[in-house]
C-alpha cells in the first residue's frame, strides 16, 4: 500500500459570528486521502471551504472537530510541516528582502544544508524569471513576480509535499503556461501536490484525481478520467461546404456533432472523406461542466 501524504478524517470547522449571528460552518465532516506521488486537484466556487482546508493542513488554524495529518505526523504538529512546500492564495512576502534572501532564509528554516546554497537558489529564481530582480527588494514587485517569488521559494526547500492555494493567480498566459510546467515535472518526478485552481483545464491536466467541494461538503472524489465513464461522449467541431449526417449547424461553414467516445476515429475518417476541415475534438463532459452542474443544482 502507498505511503498517504495527507490523510483527512471528518474535518469540521466552524467559525463563531456575533451575538446577531448563528457561527458559520465552513468544513462539515470531511475526509480525504491523497497517496504520496499523487497529484490532487482540490476545487469548488468561492467559500467552498478550500482555503479553510488548506489552512487546517498547514497548521495555520485548528478544526473544530476530525482530525489531518501529513505523512502520518498530526498537523498540530510543527514537524508535519518539514518538507512541506506552501504558498497561499495571496502571498504575504516580507517586502524589505529580496527574492534571493528568501529562498536562502526559507532554506536555512527547512534545515537543508546544500553544498552550493546561493547557486541552489538562483537557479529556482532564474527557472521563474526572477533571475535579473533576485537583488531587488520585494517591495514594489507586481502581483505576477510577488507570486513567482512564492513559488521558487516553496519549490526550492526540495518539498516531498506541495500545498498551493490558486498558484495560478495573478500570472500572466506565459507565466501560467511555464508554472504548469514546472508543478508537471515536479510531479513526474515523485512529488506529491495538492493544490486548489478556478482554471479548471489546469485540473484536467495535472492532476491525477480532484475533490469538488461545495458548501463545505465534499461532494465528488474522483479522476477527470472518470468524469463520464464508458459512456463518454465526444463533440466534433468542423468546417465544410455540406454537413454529414448528423451534423447539426453551428455558424456559416461550420458544423459538429456528438459521438460516442469509441467512433471518433470513423467520424474523423469521414470528415476526411467529406472534405471538411477539423476544428476541435473534446469530451462533451469536462471538469467545467461537472463543476458548474454541482454548483448551479444548489442555486
């Protein structure tokens, strides 16, 4: 059996309002596993509950019931967090040392002890684009670089574990694209990452199995794989002077169709026949469509 990176059983919290208030249940007796190696994409709309979790995880606040560990170790406890890289959904960088200074002060704080220590570092901060600002101060850096800054310095201490809450924020399409790539090898590579994204292709392709929750409830565990199951069906997109049978219009010129998942090829076959120009092949059910299905259910 693989090693569980975090394991969490019937987790509550709740959070007490004022005297005009009833206290707000944030988390209501979730649990989870997520296996060492694995990529698990945690996702819900705002207020789901995702940073509540991710705060219980990261010992910065205690549950109200249930309990979560990482690796085995109780996260009340601070040696859960060695090994452990996070970086929240907004960042809170200490704006008066520069990128460099962090990534070796976070080094120090996770006792590795590397033989080239600053050249460890700047290669983290030149794989980010921070190499030419890591002498600069933090102070005045713009959302995108702040966030880059955060994810050099999680990923530098050498993390068995990840926890990132929304990575994504704030990155420009390039900088999306790269930080993707890097969460990709990381995990091609045996870490383990947990992380939240309202990008949900992001979801679809990293990780291996996601968590949809919705007002505190975890309501869905399970791979985009298993989105449809053997009855997946698959929407083609073309463009062609005449449809073929079957197709419905969609625009001038442009039409598509819905197949089972098993007839792709002979469609694609018969498009090529018909002379028509492929436009897109994609799942009918996507990781957005399931989200918004289970969210627009409670409206």
């Amino acid at each position: 059996m693989k090693e569980l990176a975090i394991r969490i059983d019937g987790l509550s919290k709740v959070y007490s309002r004022t005297l005009k208030s009833p206290p707000f249940r944030a988390l209501e007796s979730i649990s989870l596993e997520v296996a060492a190696g694995e990529v698990f994409g945690f996702i819900g709309p705002n207020g789901a509950g995702k940073s509540t979790t991710i705060k219980i995880l990261t010992g910065a606040i205690s549950p109200s019931s249930g309990s979560a560990s990482l690796f085995g170790v109780d996260v009340s406890a601070p040696e859960a967090r060695m090994g452990l890289g996070y970086v929240p959904e907004n960042p809170s960088l200490p704006d008066y040392l520069t990128p460099l200074e962090i990534l070796e002060m976070s080094l120090h704080l996770h006792r590795l002890h590397l033989p080239q220590p600053r050249q460890h570092c700047m290669e983290w901060l030149e794989r980010f684009g921070l190499g030419k600002v890591a002498n600069k101060v933090v102070r005045g850096f713009s959302k995108g670089m702040a966030q880059r800054t955060a994810l050099a310095n999680a990923l530098a201490v050498q993390p068995r574990l990840l926890i990132l809450d929304e990575p994504l924020s704030g990155l420009d399409p390039i900088g999306r694209r790269d930080v993707v790539d890097i969460l990709s090898e990381y995990a091609q590579a045996g870490g383990t990452l947990f992380f939240t994204s309202h990008v949900l292709h992001d979801v679809e392709r990293l990780a291996h199995r996601y968590g949809l929750i919705h007002q505190g409830k975890l309501t869905a565990v399970r791979s985009p794989a298993e989105l449809a199951g053997d009855d997946e069906l698959v929407t083609i997109r073309s463009r062609g002077e005449q449809p073929l049978e079957g197709m419905r219009e969609e625009a001038p010129g442009r039409w598509y169709i819905e197949v089972p998942a098993n007839t792709v090829w002979m469609m694609l076959h018969r498009l090529e026949q018909g002379g028509h120009t492929l436009i897109e092949v994609r799942p009918v059910l996507s990781l957005e469509s399931a989200f918004m299905r289970v969210v627009l259910a409670d409206a």
